[in-house]
C-alpha cells in the first residue's frame, strides 16, 4: 500500500498545481483528465505486479482509492462535455438543460439505489463480497456501462462505487450553477464570495464602456474559451451591473467607427493600472 499512497498523493499534488495554473477552464480540465487516466494507468500496474498483503487493503483500494480516482475522471469528462455542449442562447435553456442532466443521473442512481444507500452510510457487512476480485461476481454484476472491467484490477462493485463518486461531483456541481444562473436572474451576485448578495453592483462607467468591455472578453477567448454568444453575454453582464445595454450591436458599430481610438476604454484601464502599479512601487 505505500507505493499505492505515494502514487495519491503525486495525483492530488498535480491537481493541485493545474488548479494554481493560469489555464482556462477549457485547457483545466484536459489537463486534469490527463492526470487521472495516468494516475489510473499507474494504479493498475501496480496492482498487477503486487498482492495486497492485508484484505483489508484490498477493500480499501477496491472500495476508496480506485473508485476516487475513476470517478473524478468521469466527473472531469462530464463536466467538460457540459461546458462544450450547454446552450448559450438564455438563462432559462440553461437552467432546463442543466436540469434535464439532473434527472438522468437521478435515474441511473435509482437503478443502483441500495449500493448508493450502502456507500452513503458507510456500511461494511458487504465489503468482503464487494470488494474483493473475484472473477465470478465481476462477471455478475458487470456492465457495458463500465470503463473498467480487468478483472485483475476489478471487482463486482468498484464499478459502481466510482459512479458514486461522480454522481456527488457533478450533482454538486451542478446545483452550484443553478444556484448561479438563479442569482444572474436576480442581478444580486456577489463574485468575491459566490454568495447572493444584498448590495448589488452598479457599473459607473458609460454602457459604452461596458460593451467595449464585454467584446474585448469575448474575441480574446476569456470567457468560455470565447463559445458564449454576445447576445448572452451581455445579458449577464447587464445583470450583474444593473444597467440595460441597449442596442448593443448599434454600439460596437460606434466604436469601430472610432476613427483615432476604438479600444478607449481598454486603454484607459491598461493606463490607470499601470500608473497604480507604479505608485505601488514607489
């Protein structure tokens, strides 16, 4: 089990340093799908070559440790499908969309519901049938579902235990951007604490400023990996700020036809940084 626990704690370091990195969330995630399917790749050679010297080790790696990391890579994958695929046209798809995926790991939790109830109370009575390899219950309870089904680095239940694990994750994750999408209706969001919060913020600068802003995001990529729609964006935005944009598209027409300065307001913000970052210095 030692090399098994240095091999989790190099994965749990990696995460963290992808998690430090400056990647967008696109980039993010592959990163950390990487790391997972290495980690897991190491994980099984590592089992193959060496007999766990305690059962209890055995169910413990079958039970926690292989389950962890297969179900934070499912979770990974569903969560970077979900960023690719969701509709960008309005709030209210958004929200049908995210519950709709709700409900279908709802319904694939319901076909398993006694081994989520038993994994969710922390029982053990099982542990010794569901948890240690055994060719003949693999073959049992095995699913095409499944990723894994080697039975030399299988048992009949870590297949579903990993599901447990990314049904937690992504059920989490997204009732966290229901939470979100509910207070971007409400135009009451705090982004410094992802809290609703009870003194909204006002943009003081000109809806022109914004708008310049807002496409400036959107052509270098930094929202979204520059997927979401301006339409939408501005939608946000206005929330957020509490301010209505208007004919948006009359207002990048205006500021291309800026003859001596288009990005006025994006200099204006390199301008005032830089002069704030040298008094800073001083």
């Amino acid at each position: 089990m030692e090399e098994i626990n240095l091999l989790m704690s190099n994965y749990e370091k990696e995460l963290k340093k992808i998690n430090n990195s400056n990647f967008n969330q696109y980039d993010l995630l592959k990163q950390k799908i990487s790391v997972a399917k290495k980690s897991l790749h190491q994980l099984r050679n590592n089992v193959r070559k060496k007999e766990f010297n305690k059962i209890e080790d055995e169910i413990y790696f079958f039970k926690f440790i292989k389950p962890k990391v297969c179900g934070e890579l499912n979770f990974f994958k569903n969560k970077l499908n979900y960023l690719l695929e969701k509709p960008f046209v309005s709030l209210e798809k958004n929200q049908k969309h995210i519950q709709k995926e709700l409900r279908d790991f709802e319904t694939k939790k319901k076909k398993n519901l006694m081994f989520y109830r038993y994994m969710k109370r922390g029982d053990t009575i099982y542990d010794d049938k569901y948890f240690i390899r055994n060719p003949e219950q693999l073959q049992l309870f095995s699913s095409n579902e499944f990723i894994d089904s080697d039975p030399e680095v299988s048992t009949s239940h870590d297949l579903l235990a990993f599901e447990v694990v990314t049904y937690n994750l992504i059920t989490n994750f997204y009732k966290n951007e229901l939470n979100y999408l509910a207070s971007l209706e409400d135009g009451m969001f705090d982004t410094s604490t992802n809290n609703l919060s009870t003194t909204p913020l006002i943009w003081t600068s000109s809806k022109t400023d914004l708008i310049e802003l807002i496409y400036a995001l959107k052509v270098t990529g930094s929202i979204n990996g520059g997927d979401s729609q301006i339409k939408q964006l501005t939608e946000i935005f206005g929330q957020l700020f509490s301010v209505d944009l208007g004919n948006y598209y009359k207002t990048y027409a205006d500021i291309k036809n800026r003859s001596n300065d288009p990005a006025k307001f994006l200099n204006k913000l390199v301008l005032n940084l830089n002069k704030k970052v040298e008094l800073d210095e001083m």
